[in-house]
C-alpha cells in the first residue's frame, strides 16, 4: 500500500511540474539534488527568511524580489548595514538551465552559489555555519545542515520560470502573437543587430562570457569580470550573457547597472561597445536607424512573459 | 516497393519529402515534407500510400527530422531546428500532432535519436560539453525528469540505436582509431558497464535501425572523391592524362595557377560538411598545408584574384551562414557576409575583378558588398538565356558555381526550378 502512495505520488509530481511555453521540458538538476515539491517549499520559506543576514533586515528575496523578475531596480545590489555590492543583482529567471553562475561565472552549480551571498560581507555577511544554528533555534524547519540548506535553497531556484510570452507563442506558431513592429524588431535581434549571437535559445543567453566593454573606464577595467576566475587575458572585462526574459521590466542593465534603460542599452551595442583591447569580436558598429532602434525595443517587451516559482 | 508519396518532377514542384520512420505496427510513416512555404513540415501517411495528413507545421522550426516512434505507437521523437539556430529533442503525438519540447540543444543537433524498446528512454548523441567537437552518447528520460551521460570518452560517439530487446545500445565510434560499431549496456537509463567493440574497421558507415530479426543495417559510404590534375585536349575535350593529388571536392585554382585549393574532411567525422577543411598545394613545389578556418560549413571556396584570401560560402561556428574570407597563410576567417537568413551551406559568391568587392546572390537578387565599408548595392543585369531544364550533369558532378568570370562582368546561374544564368555588368 505504501509503495502505491509513493507511486502516486510522483505521478502527481511529474504533472505538477509542467514549465512554462518557450522553455524544456527537462528541467536540469544534479544527480545529487533532484527536483522535489518537498525541497522546493522549504526553499522556499529559506529564499524569504531574514534571519539569514547578519542583522536579519535581508533575505535573498530582498534583492531577488519577485515584484521585479527577482531582481531589484538598484545599479548595484545593496547588502547589510548600506554596503554596496559592485555588481547588479543578477535577475534568477530560469537560472535551472544555467551552466554557470554570477556575472564571472564563479559558481559552476546552484548548490554552490546559493550560499555564498550569505556569507559574502557585501551582502548578508553571515557565516553559513551562524546561519544554520540561527535556523535550527527558529524551530520553523527540520534540522538544517549545510548540504540540505544547499539543496533546498537551489531547488527553490531551479522552480523560478518565466517563459509563456508573445515570443514564445510566435515561436510556438501563433503568427498574430507578435505586432508588426515586434516581428520587425524579431528580424533585426536576429539579423542586423546581431543579438541573437549571444542571446540565444530558450532562455535567451549562451551562458558565455563577453566583453563589450562596459567595465572600461578612464583607460582600465573597474571590474575583472571572467578574467578573476579563469586569468585567461581574453577572459578579462568579460561577464555572462544575460537572458533577455522579462528585462524590459527590470532596468538598470548590464553588470554594472550602467545603462539605465533599454534605449541606453541598444545605443551602446549601436556604437559597438566600448572599445578596450579585449573586445569581443562580435562587437561592431550597426548603423541602427532609430525606426529599427525602436522596433528592437519593442521586441524585447515582448519577451516579458508570465514568471512561475515553486512545485 | 510501392512510392508513398508522389508530388511529380523536381521541376513541377520543389517540394519533397526527407526522413521518415515507419510505426511499430508498419501501418503508418512519418516524415518530413519540404512545403511550398519553403520549410519542413511533419507528414503521416498509411503505409499503403494514399493521402498524407500534417501533423505538425511551424515555420519557426524549419526544419523537422523524425527518428523513432514510441513502441505504444502514439508518439513520434522529431528533432526541430529553428530559425535561431537551436535544435530541439521533441515528441510528438501521432494524433493531435501536440509537440512537447523535451530538451533543447544548440545548433549542433544529435545526428540520431531513439527510443528504448519499453518507450521509458530517448538515447541521442550531443557534444560531450560546450565547446567540444568529439560527441557523446545521453539517456533522457521520456517524461523529462531525468538525464544522464551513458558513454564519456574523447572520442567521436554517435549514431546510437537500442538494442530490441533494451539492454543495450549500439554506436558508430572511432576510438581505437577506426570507425567500429560499439555497444555498452544500459539499465534503468545508466550505463551497465564498460563500451564493448562489437565490430571494427567498418569503415565510414551510418548506423541506421535494426531489423525484427536483430540484425543492424546501416549505411556504408564507400571510396572518397580524389583530385585529380590533368591535361585536356582543347579542341576534342579528352583527358589526356592525369594525376593524383590528393583527396576531396570543390578544386580551385589559383589566378596564377600556381596553387590549387579544395576542401577535403577532417577528423574522425563520417558525413557532413562540418568535417570539412581546405587543402592548399603548391602546384611548384608540391608542398600542401591544411587549413581549418573557425567554420561548421564549408560548402565552397574560391581564389582572390591576389591569391591571398579565398571566399569560403558557408556557416561559421556559431551557425551563421553567409560569405567568409579566409587567410591562405594563417587560416584566419573574417565575416564577408553574415546573415541569419542565410542557408547553412552559405550564400553563392565571387570577387570582384580588383579583390575589393565580392558579389553573391540572396533570395534571387545578386549584390556587391565592398570588403573596406561593407556597403552593399543590388547589382542589376540581363538574362543571358535560359538553361535548358532536361540538362543533367554527370553522376556526382555538381553544377559550377560561377560559370564565366572575364574583369568587367559575373555571371550566376539563379533559380531552381528553372535556372537562368545571369551575366552582371559590375560597373
């Protein structure tokens, strides 16, 4: 009788976690860490507890507001007590097919990187081992340990989805999904601008690096990006491509949080970057009228869609 | 033997039908039909012949490719390619035609997939990480929830088949250094032991399916096309004498004819034109180097009139296709034309008479693009005449891409269905 309940169970669960039009079916998770409504709901209640700051004023959805694509509208991420972080808080849309993690790409699983805001002084500046007895004393959860707070915590993100926009449904064959401008801005991201280079596929990137040359400054990079983790020269400057989903309603852009909005974004790709001795080489100048600058942004307002978290 | 589908001569109709795949109970086959749209769509039809129905038809995936059926009969595994370069491990079901995206990879898209025999499983072959060039063999389960890596190994893995009965799963690979046909035990979607050799030296053969019987049946791609330099009578037009110099297609002299370039394949790779790299020779000291440019496709090449570049039409490593120059010393590839419209096989191209400009032709125009500014123009220009639509080149001969070429004027041969060679004044 146990073993049919337990049958039932998955069965349910398979359905539970059907994803949004646009994105796969199969959402990647370790072996070590599979998929679990169990796990994703204590993720879940982890992902909004303050008590994991260092003076319990933030929780991960602080910056990650779900409000706001689970991002924030800062330049720059805010941590305990004012400090300021240096780069923008990365918006964790459908982050489960991702292949590395932060802008330099540092993390290499969401196992990893789910803990180290906790502890990084920047941001909630608490050891995970205070963490985890702070958590155990709250009585709100089954004995944490490390490796469970890890697994739940990136379980939880794994859930975060956003998909089912009027891309996706042009894509999916709905040829009226897309305004004729829309369509017209679909022809440039593919074509001329050449946006499509980087921001491909489901979710948008090629989660690789690219220097465009937004950390160059007064003849220096601010920010090594890539370079801080690989120390290749080629790497320096460079920094993950971003998905596209739902940016229009999360500005500012770029690691820095640089560019305010989407026009400064499309301008500065327009210009071919900033130049700097490691460019990407896919960086040109493209000669954009302001027609077809307006019809790219308003394709990337069509890549807002309908944003799901949890099992 | 009966004919399934039949839509007349290339020339009535320039659609067609590609790959198919006949469901278990051999009453129905799916396959891919190139439309009058101009993009694949997926078809059924009765094994008996008779109409076609469509099962799924979305421009944005232009390209649909059927390997397998579910053994209960009521789905179908179709790779997708969309317009945006990303292939997809899809099923389909064989009423409805419902598609559910399963698992998208980038353009280099498996060249085979199949169910397992209790429909649980999907093996399909993928490059072993981002970046790689040598495949490896995955396990995807049928309702998505889980995958994992069935064969890792440095060398090329591909081609897998399950086995009938299921606890194995066959493979083309060239570890050992030849092509064998290989085998590695599965249970529950995850390797069961080391990759066996079921048999070797087999050459440049494609794995294909396995009978009721048991037995494979595969492919096998026999003897390689061989450049060959002679001397031609020019009144009788009789080969007077030739000689080997090596092996591939597309040969090309250089202006001064003192070199001779062509492309050739590269590395373990069986079929495609991924494999392709390009073969320099000096034609006075015999000396050759192999050039291997940042490029998927290479499907043609052609000299500066400096000797110093050649125009590669094709598709670069990230899929976009159009009109590459590449260094002859160095290999170094630059973008001439880059275009996400363009075919994988690239856009049809030749310099200008200086080496300044190359001029090739997209959707049935021709342009002049200027390598320093890369502004471009429509280049206009009057019908020659019409080709006589019955001609038919020798077996294995391909049409020529540039059929005169004297300083002031190009002359393309435009159209499909019923060509027309164009001579363009490009003043």
């Amino acid at each position: 009788m146990r073993c049919f309940a337990l049958l039932l169970c998955t069965a349910a669960f398979a359905d539970e976690r059907k994803v949004p039009l646009g994105l796969d079916a199969y959402i990647p998770a370790p072996e070590s860490n599979p998929l679990s409504p169990e796990k994703a709901a204590l993720g879940r209640a982890l992902f909004f507890d303050t008590t994991l700051s260092r003076d319990r004023t933030f929780a991960c959805a602080t910056c990650h507001d779900p409000a706001r694509a689970f991002t924030d509208d800062k330049p720059v991420s805010k941590g305990v007590s004012g400090r300021t972080g240096t780069r923008r808080t990365p918006a964790i849309l459908n982050r489960a097919y991702g292949k590395s993690f932060f802008w330099d790409g540092s993390a290499t699983a969401l196992e990893e990187q789910v803990l180290k805001p906790i502890s990084n002084p920047l941001e909630m500046d608490l050891a995970v081992e205070d963490a985890l007895s702070r958590l155990n004393e709250t009585g709100r959860y089954p004995a944490l340990d490390q490796a469970t707070l890890a697994a739940s915590l990136a379980t939880y993100v794994r859930t975060i989805l956003s998909g089912d926009s009027p891309y996706d449904r042009y894509v999916a064959g709905d040829r009226s999904a897309l305004t004729t401008e829309q369509l017209a801005g679909l022809r440039l991201f593919r074509g001329k601008a050449g946006c499509g280079s980087c921001h491909v596929g489901p979710n948008l990137t090629d989660e690789r690096f690219h220097n465009t040359g937004t950390g160059w400054r007064d003849g220096r990079f601010t920010d090594q990006g890539r370079f801080a983790v690989t120390g290749l020269e080629e790497d320096r400057g460079a920094f993950k491509t971003p998905t596209l989903r739902d940016a229009a309603r999360h500005p500012p852009y770029m690691h820095d949080g640089s560019l305010a909005t989407i026009d400064d974004v499309i301008r500065h790709y327009d210009e071919g970057g900033k130049p700097n001795p490691f460019l990407d080489p896919e960086m040109r100048r493209l000669n954009l009228t302001s027609e077809e600058k307006s019809a790219l942004v308003e394709f990337l307002g069509a890549l807002n869609g309908t944003i799901r978290e949890g099992l | 033997m009966r004919r399934i589908t039949q839509k007349g001569s290339r020339y009535a109709s320039k659609e067609f039908a590609y790959f198919s795949t006949i469901s278990p109970d051999g009453a129905t086959i799916a396959y891919a039909w190139y439309n009058k749209d101009g993009f694949y769509e997926l078809r059924a039809s009765s094994s008996a012949g008779g109409s076609s129905r469509v099962l799924f038809s979305n421009e944005e995936a232009g390209f649909v490719q059927p390997t397998a059926w579910s053994p209960d009969g009521k789905q179908i595994l179709t790779l997708l390619f969309r317009k945006d370069n990303v292939s997809q491990i899809t099923v389909v079901n064989a009423e409805s035609g419902g598609i559910r995206v399963l698992k998208s990879l980038n353009w280099v898209y498996p060249k085979k997939m199949d169910f397992s025999p209790d429909g649980r499983w999907i093996v399909y072959d993928s490059f072993a990480r981002d970046g790689a060039s040598d495949r490896d063999l995955f396990v995807l389960s049928a309702d998505s929830s889980q995958e994992h890596r069935i064969v890792e190994s440095p060398a090329e893995d591909s081609f897998p088949i399950w086995s009938r009965e299921g606890s194995r799963i066959y493979f083309a690979s060239d570890r050992g250094g030849v092509m064998g046909l290989w085998a590695v035990a599965v249970a529950d979607g995850r390797p069961a032991g080391e990759p066996q050799l079921v048999r070797g030296g087999l050459g440049r053969f494609l794995p294909m399916g396995i009978t009721a019987a048991g037995e494979l049946y595969y492919c096998l791609r026999e003897g390689s096309p061989e450049i060959r330099v002679g001397f031609i009578d020019r009144d009788t037009r009789e080969v007077l004498g030739s000689g080997r110099v090596g092996e591939g297609v597309g040969p090309q002299w250089s202006s001064d004819g003192a070199h001779l370039a062509w492309l050739t394949r590269r590395g373990a790779e069986n079929f495609g034109e991924e494999s392709r790299a390009i073969v320099v020779r000096s034609m006075v000291d015999r000396s050759q180097q192999v050039l291997t440019p940042k490029m998927a496709v290479i499907s043609r090449i052609r000299w500066s009139p400096d000797g110093q570049w050649l125009l590669a039409s094709g598709s670069d490593d990230k899929a976009r296709g159009g009109l590459y120059r590449v260094d002859v010393r160095s290999g170094r590839t630059i973008p001439v034309v880059q275009d996400a419209e363009a075919p994988f096989r690239g856009y049809e191209g030749e310099w200008s008479d200086d080496g300044s400009a190359v001029v090739y032709q997209r959707g049935g125009k021709v342009y002049q693009r200027s390598l320093e500014s890369a502004e471009e123009r429509e280049v206009t220009g009057q019908v020659l005449r019409d080709c006589d639509p019955d001609v038919r080149l020798p077996d294995g001969a391909e049409p020529p891409a540039s059929l005169h070429r004297d300083g002031r004027t190009v002359a393309f041969t435009l159209g499909r269905t019923r060509p027309e060679i164009w001579v363009l004044d490009l003043e």
